[in-house]
C-alpha cells in the first residue's frame, strides 16, 4: 500500500469461476445489487446508481447522502468502470479489469483513482464522511453475514 | 443522516470555502488575512469561516486581538486504511457470489 494519500488504490482478487461467469456476477443488475448493495444499478452505460451507506434509507429506496456512480465503460467480457463521487466534487474513477487465469479460474483487479484531482485536506475529509456512514452501517453487516453464512 | 455528515459535503462544495481550505494548507492565518483575499465582506468571510469549523475542517484560536484559523489534520492514512478495507470486503464479495453461482449451475 502506497504511503501517498493522492495515489490509486489498487486490490486484486483471484477467484474459482471462468471469466464469462465473473462478467456476469460483476456486471448483471440481479448480482450487483448483491455483492455491492447500491441503488438503481441498471447495467447500461451512462445510467447513475447509488451507494447508500445508511441501511435505512437504502431500504427505502432514499439515495440522500449517497456517493454517486456513473457507469462509464461496460467493455463486455472484462472491464467494467464508474465513477465515484458526492455531488459538487471531483469525480474519482474506479476501474474492474478481469482477467482469465486458466483452470477457470479469473482474476479482478481493482483501481480506484483521481485523488489527486483533491488537496490532500479535502480528500482526508470526503472520505472521513463517506467512511463515517459505511464504517457504522455497512461493515458490521457484512462481518454478520459472512460470520452467520 | 445526522446534518453535520451532510454539511461537510456542502463546505468542500463552495468555491470560497475549498479556496480559504488551500491558503490554510500553507499555514494558519488570521481572519483579517483571509477577508482581504476575497471581495465578500468580513461577516462572509467569517461565515465560511463558522461552517468550516462546525464540519471540523477547520479550527480557531483567539490569540489576543488576532483570531486564527488552521487545518484540523488528521492522519490521512486512516482514511486510506479504510478504503483498502472497504474495497477488499467488497471483492470478497464479488468472489463469493461468482463462485456460490458458478457452483450452483
């Protein structure tokens, strides 16, 4: 991990499913929803969805206070991008690359970039918000899910 | 959504607060500097000054006559300790639900 605060956060991932099977997870509206709890995910390129880190709202359907993220690229079978962003900011982008590794097994490769769009000091506190709302509401949840399953 | 998580997207919005937040970065600085910078009035100026404070982007000191604002800094790594936590939940996930599925057919 990078010490510089503006530079792109990267994560891979290698998982037990061939590259179609994992364009479909990734990018399917039945699926997104599921992996990646967002709101009104379409799966067609230029809608907007939303992640809304408060469980109530979301269960309302209430994207106040949500990040928003438009989908940019949808290159079917193995990139998929949307930006990231609070309204009356700059837009960060983050990018899914997947990759066939054999065996059927395949590769995510995850890049969150455009931090350096911000001063350090802005992008310390947009997050810190944004952290405030998913550290409270969204991680407990998935450690319980994944603890019960 | 408690109001102050709001209000911090609303100061990082406006272009006088994101600026007064860059001249900051280079160092604290009386409220008398900060209002000579722009063309809005020192109870403007001062406004500005109050949200910044309340989202805890900022803080003062009343030093004497002078009344002087800084960057309330933080860590910056937490932040990035916490996205890398986010995004690997995320992915754990994504792979969870790929393989459960491929599985299942």
């Amino acid at each position: 991990m990078s010490n510089n605060p503006l530079a792109d956060i990267t994560h891979d991932i290698f998982f037990d499913a061939p590259l179609d099977h994992a364009w479909k997870t990734l990018t399917d509206p039945d699926h997104v929803s599921q992996w990646f709890g967002c709101l009104q995910y379409t799966g067609k390129l230029g809608d907007v969805f939303y992640m809304q880190p408060n469980p109530e709202l979301r269960g309302k359907g209430d994207i106040a206070g949500a990040t928003y993220c438009e989908i940019l690229k949808l290159d079917a079978p193995d990139h998929f991008v949307f930006s990231w962003y609070v309204p009356g900011t700059p837009k960060t982008e983050v990018s899914i690359r997947l990759q066939d590794v054999g065996e059927k097994r395949t590769k995510a490769m995850l890049v969150h970039s455009g931090w350096d769009q911000f001063p350090a000091e802005d992008v310390r506190h947009f997050w810190e918000q944004l952290a405030n709302g998913w550290k409270s509401h969204v991680l407990p949840n998935l450690k319980a899910a994944a603890e019960a399953g | 959504m408690i109001a102050g998580k709001q209000s911090a997207y609303e100061a990082i919005a406006h272009p006088v607060r994101r600026d007064i937040l860059k001249t900051l970065q280079n160092g604290p600085s009386p409220v008398h500097r900060l209002t000579e910078q722009y063309s809005i009035s020192q109870q403007a100026v001062s406004k500005h000054l109050r949200i910044l404070n309340q989202c805890g982007l900022t803080r003062n000191d009343r030093r004497g006559q002078e009344n002087i604002y800084y960057l309330n800094a933080a860590p910056l790594r937490e932040v990035r300790d916490w996205l890398d936590d986010f995004w690997t939940d995320k992915l754990t996930s994504f792979k969870s639900l790929a393989e459960e599925t491929y599985n299942e057919q």
